[in-house]
C-alpha cells in the first residue's frame, strides 16, 4: 500500500484489508486461518456463531491495527506527531502486527508500517514549521493576553489618587472581573502583573478608608455645628420681636451654610427641622403684619394730614415762633404708630426739610448777634480802608518819582482792595439788619 498519498479518511484500512476470503477461511470445526504469503495459521475460534460471522470478527481485529497504521501516517504527515513518538509507535505497530491474530493481509500491512520512518524523515519538516507555527501562535496569543492584562494594570495604576470613590471602586471591581476572565500567562509574568494591580487597588482603597474616616469625624463636627443652630431657631419660634429675631434667622441661616456640608441623612433631618421653625415664625410674623395693615393705611394718612401742618412753616419769619409750633407738630407725629417704612422715609425727609429751615434761620439770628465776629468784621473794614490808604500814598510817591510801573501796582493792589471793601461792608451790614 502506498502511505504517501492515502489517509484514513480516502479507505486505507479497507486497502490493507482486501477480500477476506483471500486471507482468511473458517474450518469445519469452527478455527478460523489468516493465509499468508508463507502459509496459513490459525488465529482463533469464535464458539457459536457461524463461519461468516467468526470469520467477521477477526477481519474486525485486523481492521482495527490497519486503521491505527493509516491514522499513524496521517498524523506524521499533517506534522502534529513528534517525530521519536511516531518511531516509537512504528515500533508498537511492528510488535503488534507479528503477533496479530486477525484476518487479512499481514504482508501488506507489515510492508506499510516498514515505509512509515521514511515517512517521518520526509515529513519532519512539517512538524517542525508545525512546531514553528504553534510556538509563533503562542507568542502573538501571550502577547494579546500581555497586553490585556497590561491595559487593566496601568487603568489601576491611573486610579490610586482619584477622589471619585464610588465610581473607582466599581471600575477597580470591573477590572478585577476582567483580570479573573483574562487567561493565564506564565507565573513569574502573571504573578509580576497582579502585583502592581493589586497594589494599585490596596492603594486606593486605604486612601478611600482614610478618607471616609475623616470624613465621619468631619460629619459629626457638621452635625453638632447644625445640631445647635438648629436648638437656637427651636427657641425663636414664639418670638414677637419681628425685626430683630427674623435676622437672628438670617444670621442662623448664614451659619448654617458656612457649617458646611454633613452626613445627607442626618443633614435633612436637622434641616426639617430648622425650616419648621423658621416657617413657624415667619407664618406668625407675616400673620401679625396682615392684621397691621389696616393700621399702618391709616397711620399713613394722619402723617400725610400732620406733614402739610408741618410743611406750613414755610416760609420762616419767626424762628422762635416756628420752632415751638413745630416741637408740637413734632410730639403729635411721634405719636402716630407704625407705618409702612418705605412710604414713612419720605414724609420724614419732608419734616427734615422743614427743621432745616427753622435752624438756619436760628444760625442766621445768632451769627448776626455775636458780638465777636461783629468786631471781627469791623476790624476787617477797618485794616482794608488803611491798606487802600497806603496804596495810594504809595502810587502817588511813586509818580512823582517817575517810576510809573511800579506806581501802577499800587494802584491795581488799591483797587483790588476797594473791591473786597466793598464786600466786607455789605457784610458788616447784614450785622445792623
């Protein structure tokens, strides 16, 4: 049989094996002979079944070696045996096949399994491009899963100094998945690897327990702050002081912000609580200004009818006179309960005004009597008359020296002078008035 070009696969077996009944026959008393080349010899029996049957049996033991030698020779060629193995079975094969007991033809056979080892030297090469092609394959493969695994080591590694907790600590679990999915690589190799991965996720999970603790303390040092305000807006909540407490709640409020952030649950809570207080007061509060509303319309109109009283002093003529009447206008608009502020500021800049004019007129009858700075204004008069005298004898000297220039400054500073004269005695006269 020729090995080089037939498999198991295309019939080399039922090559090997031939017609049965040319190497095989079954004796009257049930023995069943393989013939051969040399002579015939008995293999066996096969008790209580018939001579076809017998003789079916030991072509099957025949046809089984015969299989295992084309199936030998396939594996050589396709390059998947190594090539001491493939002698060792050739050796197997050769021990089998002496002493098969089987039916068929033993020459071909043997011849075939005699071919095998040129067979191996022919297709040694196969195996070892085979050998090539899977260690090359392995390679690329080891590499992939190097690469894999180094991708979800460096990720890892960009993860130790992140601050978003929650959202590492589900990525670092996702890589971990993907590292027990990822095949192996050699010890050293994957042992080298999920030393820097677990080291990485080591890292950030003790900075994520540190930071939590911290946390924790910081929450309960918010939560006392809050704890506080809190029991300080509880003791507000019954005030009737409606100014005052309503900015005692603003500055509560600003505390409360500047307490910064805590634990959210123990943060609503006390919340609710701040804001059922503060609601509180200022549902009362807002109560009590709608039951003033009536009043304050009311107090706005006696101040509108008291400020034209007011406004009536105008103009001044007599100061003391004015002055008592407006004290009385005065106590009346004290009186008056409380208005709207907005409406009041401007009805007391009208009562402003009209005081204003009342002291000016007071400052004015005081400047006038003030025996000092009538004096003062008279000496003024006085040194500026001297002055313009001294000028002038000074202009005429000059002249009549011929020094005209300088005879002109005198009188220019003369002039100058009559004019402030004039001036000081408009004012020395206001004092007479």
């Amino acid at each position: 049989m020729d090995l080089q070009n037939s498999s198991a696969s295309n019939g080399a077996a039922a090559v090997l094996i031939g017609d049965p009944a040319k190497f095989g026959r079954v004796a009257e008393d049930g023995t069943v002979f393989v013939i051969t080349p040399s002579g015939e010899r008995p293999v066996g029996s096969y008790p209580g079944k018939s001579a076809e049957e017998a003789l079916a049996y030991f072509v099957k033991k025949f046809e089984m070696v015969a299989s295992e030698v084309a199936l030998l020779a396939a594996r050589i060629r396709s390059g998947a045996m190594v090539p001491s193995d493939a002698h060792e079975a050739v050796n197997k094969l050769k021990n089998q096949i002496a002493s098969l007991n089987g039916v068929g033809d033993l020459e071909k056979l043997t011849n075939s399994v005699e071919q095998i080892p040129a067979l191996i030297e022919q297709f040694a090469g196969a195996y070892e491009a085979k050998k090539q092609a899977q260690a090359a394959e392995k390679a690329v493969r080891r590499n992939e899963i190097l690469a894999q695994k180094e991708r979800i080591v460096q990720e890892a590694e960009a993860l130790i100094e992140s601050v978003n907790w929650k959202a590492t600590t589900e990525k670092l679990k996702q890589l971990l998945d993907e590292w027990k999915k990822a095949p192996r690589l050699d010890k050293k190799a994957d042992a080298e690897l999920w030393k820097r991965f677990s080291s990485s996720r080591n890292k950030f999970d003790k900075r994520r327990r540190t930071h939590f603790a911290g946390l924790d303390a910081e929450q309960k040092k918010v939560a006392a702050a809050k704890e506080i305000i809190v029991k300080e807006a509880e003791l507000l909540i019954n005030s009737k002081d409606w100014l005052k407490t309503a900015q005692k709640f603003k500055s509560l409020m600003d505390q409360w912000k500047a307490a910064g952030r805590g634990k959210k649950s123990t943060d609503t809570a006390l919340w609710n609580r701040f804001k059922a207080a503060q609601d509180t007061f200022f549902a009362a509060k807002n109560a009590d200004l709608e039951k003033r509303q009536g009043s304050m319309a009311e107090n706005l109109s006696k101040r509108e009818a008291l400020i034209l009283e007011f406004e009536a002093l105008l103009p001044v003529s007599d100061f003391k006179s004015a002055r008592n009447k407006f004290r009385d206008l005065e106590s009346k608009w004290r009186r008056i309960g409380i208005t709207d502020r907005k409406k009041l500021a401007a009805l007391d800049a009208r009562v402003e005004k009209v005081s204003a004019a009342i002291s000016e007129l007071e400052r004015n009858h005081a400047r006038k009597n003030d025996p000092t700075a009538i004096a003062q204004a008279n000496k003024v008069v006085q040194g500026l008359a001297e002055a313009i005298e001294n000028y002038e004898k000074q202009a005429a000297k000059a002249e009549a020296a011929g020094q005209t220039a300088k005879a002109m400054l005198a009188r220019e500073a003369a002039a100058a002078r009559r004019t402030w004269l004039a001036e000081a005695q408009k004012g020395l006269t206001d004092f007479s008035n």
